[in-house]
C-alpha cells in the first residue's frame, strides 16, 4: 500500500495511527458489537466518546470552565451567520479585520444582521500580510470584534492578537486549531471546521464564554443559537457521531504523540521553518507572504512562470507530493502542512523542490 504526501487545504490529511485504530474499530466498537457509525448517539457507549471528545479538547487546549465546548454541524461557513445573530445583539455594531477570503465571507455575511465596520484590510497588497491595527479605529460599544487568525488561502497569521478591551474578541481558527498554543481566555468566541486539522468534514467546534450565551436575535433558528446546544450538551439532535469520534482520535494522537500544544509548536515551527528556509534561498521558488505574518499551517509559494508552476504541480503529483496546486486566487502552488503532515513529508517535498529547480534552470 502506497500512501501519497497529502498537502490538501482540506479535507486534509489524518494521522495514520488514527486511520489504523479506526480501521480496526469499525466493526466492532470495544466489544459494543457496532460500529461507532451505527450506535445510537443517546447511548452508554456513544455517551463516552463525545464527552471524552470534549475533556480533551478542553484539556490540549486549556479550556476554563466558564467556556462552553459545542460540537455543531454548518462548518465555519454556518458560523459567520451563527455569531451575528447570537452576539451582535446589544448595539447592534461589530468590527470585523479583512485579511482575506474567509474573513471577507464573514464580514458580509454579518453585515447582513448590524451595522459591520471594518477596521483594516489587507486587500491592497492580495492579503499577504496582517494589517497593523490602530486602537483608536475600533468601534468602542461593538458587540465583538472578529478576526480570521490563520488565513488558509493566503498563507498569514497573526502573532499578536488585537487588545480589544471589554469588547468580545472572536476569532475563526479553523486551520490552525490546535497547531499551536492559543490563549482561550483573551476570547470571547473562538470556532473552527474541523476538517483541516482536526478531523474528517462534519463538525465544526464552538468556544464560548458563558456569559455571551442566551441574548440571540429573536428570528434566529433553533439549530442556530448556541444556547439550545449548550443546554443539551451539543445533542439536542443528532450530532456528526463518526466525525467527533474520529475527533476524539485525533485529540488522543496529540496528546499522546506530541505531547502538549506547545511540544507541538515547536515541532510545527521547525517544520515550517524547512519549507520557508529552502523557499528564502532558492532562485526559482519564493513564498508570497511578508516574512512575520508567514502560516506555520499553509504556504503558498510561486515561481515566476506559470507554466514552470504548472510542470512543477504535474511533477509533484506524479513523485506522490498531491494537492499542492495553489488556490486561484493566489495562483502558483500551496502546500498545506497541518498537524498530520510528518516531518518527514516536507523532508521530501523540499528535496524534491531542489531537484526540479536543478533540473529546470
Ligand atoms: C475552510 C475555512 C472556512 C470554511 O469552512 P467550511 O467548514 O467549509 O464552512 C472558514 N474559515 C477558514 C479560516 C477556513 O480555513
């Protein structure tokens, strides 16, 4: 059996510890006689697995206990419209930070509830940087303040979070959950689809403070407002069973693999690092990011031709580096380096890297 390096943005690659402990559960679910797809998600056995789901999410990424843990279905995508309707209920007004697609999805979704100011963008240079804020510009009775911390289209990351004082900060962190220490409490909100570090398609992970539950907007739909999943414990209805367990999976490879978040860090940031090294030294290839905002999860890299990027792509695929074409509205190519992603595989994508450029040029 031959497995491909996998640099999808997501779906994306799954430790192969968890495929294989999956594989050999499926029939059987530790003696249960089903498989975790086909047990009902009011039973004993289900019950087990999503709470440990929650206890380790919350222990990997120290959660206090005045933060509700939700596993919701939507993806982020159900998220941009979730959050304005439950949070921006006060004045009414929310800021938002415009550094890319999804950021600029969650803008306009919620400006179609309040009033939605933007304080900064980095539209001007195609988002290859994260806009330094100024305090003065924020809206100062704001609902929340929202911000996208790992672009995954555009390869940024913020390193430093906004002071947004009393105002909630949200932030979407969809690519990099998990990837790297996060102060929870500095948020008020913080979510993700799970599907690009975490997990297969199917859950997206809500953190919310408490006190910001129970104000939604009155028209807002059941399944919409966090507080119904909070009060039921994110089973007010079928929950996407199979994903948190796999989820839980995950969450245990972490634990017991990486050893705690920042253990994980460190290894994330060296392995970036090898990508971004050859990349800062290399003629042909260079990364499209200003050099502090760089991801440590996505990187997107051109050359300066576009057929040599599409021989470059094609090359790759066939040597099994797949996935790696870039997102068009990047262009060139993009490879995705979440948690799952050994070492090992950037080892082998930059050798490779250098051995077309030796061929090519
Ligand atoms: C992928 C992604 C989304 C959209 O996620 P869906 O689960 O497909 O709705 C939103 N924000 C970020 C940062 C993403 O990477």
């Amino acid at each position: 059996m031959a497995r491909v390096y996998n640099f999808s943005a997501g779906p994306s690659v799954l430790p192969e510890k968890v495929l294989k402990t999956a594989a050999d559960e499926m029939l059987d679910y530790k003696g249960s006689g089903q498989s975790v797809m086909e047990m009902s998600h009011r039973s004993k056995v289900y019950d087990s697995i999503i709470k440990e789901a929650e206890s380790l999410l919350r222990e990997i990424m120290n959660i206090p206990d005045n933060y509700k843990v939700l596993f919701l279905q939507g993806g982020a995508w159900s998220q941009f419209s979730m959050i304005p309707m439950n949070l921006m209920t006060k004045s009414g007004k929310a800021d938002y930070v415009v550094t890319g697609q999804w950021a600029s999805k969650a803008q306009q979704e919620a400006s179609r509830y309040g009033e939605v100011n933007i304080v900064a963008s980095s539209k001007d240079k195609n988002f290859n940087y994260i806009p330094k804020l100024d305090p003065s510009t924020f809206t100062k009775d704001a609902d929340y303040f929202h911000i996208c911390i790992n672009n995954t289209i555009y390869g940024t990351r913020y390193n430093e979070l906004p002071d947004t004082g009393d105002v909630p900060l949200v932030g979407d962190i969809s690519s990099c959950i998990c990837s790297e220490p996060i102060d929870v409490t500095k948020f008020g909100l913080l979510y993700a689809g799970a599907q690009k570090n975490l997990a297969p398609a199917g859950v997206t992970i809500v953190i919310v403070r408490e006190d910001l539950l129970g104000n939604a907007m009155d028209f807002t739909p059941t399944m919409y407002n966090y507080k119904i999943h909070a009060d039921n414990g994110s089973m007010f209805n079928t929950p996407p069973c199979y994903t948190i367990y796999i989820m839980k999976l995950v969450l245990e490879w972490i634990k017991n693999y990486i050893v705690g978040l920042e253990k994980k860090n460190e290894r994330n940031i060296n392995k970036a690092n090898i990508l971004y090294d050859f990349l800062d030294n290399s003629k042909m290839f260079r990364g499209t990011v200003v050099k502090e905002d760089r991801s440590l999860m996505n990187v997107p890299f051109v050359t300066d031709s576009d057929e040599l990027n599409a021989k470059f792509i094609k090359e790759a695929e066939a040597n099994g580096f797949v996935n790696i074409k870039g997102h068009r509205s990047v262009g060139g190519m993009r490879a995705s380096i979440y948690n799952a992603m050994p070492m090992e595989g950037v080892e082998k994508l930059v050798e490779f890297m250098r051995k077309f450029e030796e061929e090519n040029s």
